[in-house]
C-alpha cells in the first residue's frame, strides 16, 4: 500500500530567524542614528545657581465673602474701598511680587461679588491669589 506524500501536512521542525535579526539589526542602526540627530541638536543650557533659604513663605491675605456679598478680612467684615486700601498696604510692605491672597466665597454668593473682590485686590498690586475651593467627597 502506498501512501501519498502531501507536504502541507508536515510539520514545521525548524524556524529561520535570520529575517528577524535582519530587521532587529537595521532597525537598530535606524535608532543609533535618530538619537544622535536628536542630541546634537539640543540646545545647551548652564542654569543659575540658586542660594537657599529657610525664610518662610510670607502670609497670604485672607478674604472671604459669604452668601450674601459681605467681605471679610481675617474674620473681620470689612467695605471693598477699605479692603483695597487694606490690601495696598499689604502689599506695599512685601512688595508685588510677594503678596499673595486667598479668596474663599460661599458657594451661594454673587458672581459680581467675587469680581469685585478680585478686582479690589488688583487694583492693589496683588496678582498672585488662589481661590479656596471645597474638596470633592467632603
């Protein structure tokens, strides 16, 4: 009895891999290149050197404003026209660059009321503030 051979049905023992060092080889050379590209192409920088000092942060200003738009600064209620010139001083005593504020508003308070509020402590050379927010899931 004879048997046809049908060569689809063998199985495969051995596995070239010459093809795949190939490609691993070229792609290889393809990144050597590219990075060196990319490292002479960037830009050398010497930074500054900085002295470090244990001075603390100065205090920020604290305002507040509840639901119904009056102000508060450090728990005292106080008029816009004061707050600005309350905040001018502040601010002239550390300098622009270092006066901070914190702003808290209930959440049922005017728009416009934040606003003036902001724009009382602009008008004071106080541009760096934050605005105290609830954390969410407390």
């Amino acid at each position: 009895m004879a048997y046809a051979r049908n060569d689809e049905d063998e199985l495969i023992s051995n596995i070239n891999v010459t093809p795949l060092v190939d490609v691993v080889l070229v792609l290889l050379v393809v990144m050597m290149v590219t990075a060196t590209y990319v490292a002479s192409r960037s830009i050398p920088i010497d930074p500054p050197a900085a002295h470090l000092t244990s001075a603390a942060p100065p205090a920020a200003l604290e305002v507040s404003i509840d639901r119904t738009g009056v102000v508060f600064v450090d728990a005292t209620p106080i008029a816009l026209d004061a707050l600005r010139a309350r905040a001018a001083r502040y601010a002239s005593g550390l300098g622009p660059d270092r006066a901070r504020a914190i702003v808290s508003a209930d959440r049922a308070a005017a728009h416009g009321d934040v606003v003036g509020v902001l724009d009382a402590l602009r008008d004071a050379s106080i541009e760096h503030f934050s605005i105290r927010v609830r954390e969410i899931g407390r």
